[in-house]
C-alpha cells in the first residue's frame, strides 16, 4: 500500500504545475481587465487614407481538435489607397454595421493597428468621427473585463486552488513516506 501510495503522489508535481497555471492565468487575465490599455496603444496606431470600395461580414469558427470550436465576427472594409492597391481592414464586430453601410464609396481617413491584421481604430469621413478611438477602446475594455470574468470566476478559482493543495499536500506526503522509508532501513539494517 505505501509502494502505491508513494507512485501516486510522485505525480502531485502535475498537480502542482495545473494549480499554478489556472491560479496564474486567473491573474493575469485579471490584470489585463483592469489595465490602463486596452487594444495596442496610440503612438503605435498607423494613419492611412483611402476610398472605401466594399464590405463584408466574416465569421470564423475555429474547431479544437478535443472540445469545443470559438467563433469569431468582425468586419472587413475593402480600400482602395493611394497608390491604386487595396487593403482590408477589419473593423470589430461591436461597431456595428449601421456605422459602416455609409462609409462604401466614400473617402475616409482611419488608424490601423498594422500588426493585428490591420484592426481599425479610429474612421474619419470627412474631418468628423464615425468610428472613435475611445468606442473602441472601450470595445476592447470590455472584452478584457469578459475574459477576465471567465478566467476568474469561482469554478475555475476553486479548481486552480484545489490543484495546487493536491499538488502541495502530495509532494509533502511523498517526502514523508520517503524519510520514513529510509528510517525504517536504517533501523533494520
């Protein structure tokens, strides 16, 4: 029984390591929902112009190989910049369609965040905001708040604490059995 019990708790390290990676993730995810930034900071953002040409709804569905699949919505603007190429711009989905129908065939002025696949920002038709740095902003806040409420719920606190007592308690047991074990070699031999 104490050869089974010894094997046993040679994994608590496992436990151990889960605990402080949902305790961690908890944390983090945390942090982030009540961080000063949200979304890549302004210096960061890249002004471009250009003529709307068309518009699209995409949704992406990404299957996991075990579990369940995440799906994804946003808007992607088709612009047509000076140099006569187009680029895609995508736009997030909390803007809403009815901000973006009236931009087709128009000029705009936005900031894009080129290195997450060019997320706009800020849209400017004419000298006036349609779309606001601070709405989305605010977008992205709010998505930050949503996955920290998830990361952080009780669930998943209890589950990471729950893990990393198991973890704790089985490599202090371990230790036990093996003092003992050794002591009871020393006493026969």
């Amino acid at each position: 029984m104490r050869d089974w019990l010894y094997q046993v708790t040679g994994k608590a390290w496992i436990a151990l390591l889960i605990g402080i990676g949902i305790l961690g993730w908890a944390a983090y995810a945390q942090f982030k929902a009540s961080s000063d930034t949200h979304g890549t900071a302004v210096e960061d953002l890249v002004a471009k112009s250009g003529t709307i040409v068309s518009g699209s709804e995409i949704t992406e569905t990404t299957k996991r190989r075990r579990g369940g699949s995440t799906t994804r919505h946003y808007f992607v603007l088709d612009a047509k910049v000076a140099d006569g190429s187009t680029e895609k711009w995508r736009v997030d989905y909390a803007v809403g369609r009815q901000k973006l129908e009236p931009l087709i065939d128009e000029a705009v002025e936005v900031r894009v965040d080129p290195s997450d696949h060019n997320l706009v920002y800020e849209v400017k038709l004419k000298g006036q905001p349609v779309v606001s740095l601070a709405d989305v902003q605010k977008i992205m806040e709010n998505k930050d708040k949503a996955a920290a409420s998830s990361a952080t719920d009780k669930g998943t606190l209890i589950v990471g604490a729950v893990a990393l007592l198991l973890g704790i308690g089985g490599l202090v047991l371990r230790r036990k059995l093996r003092e003992g074990a050794v002591a009871e070699e020393a006493a026969t031999a």
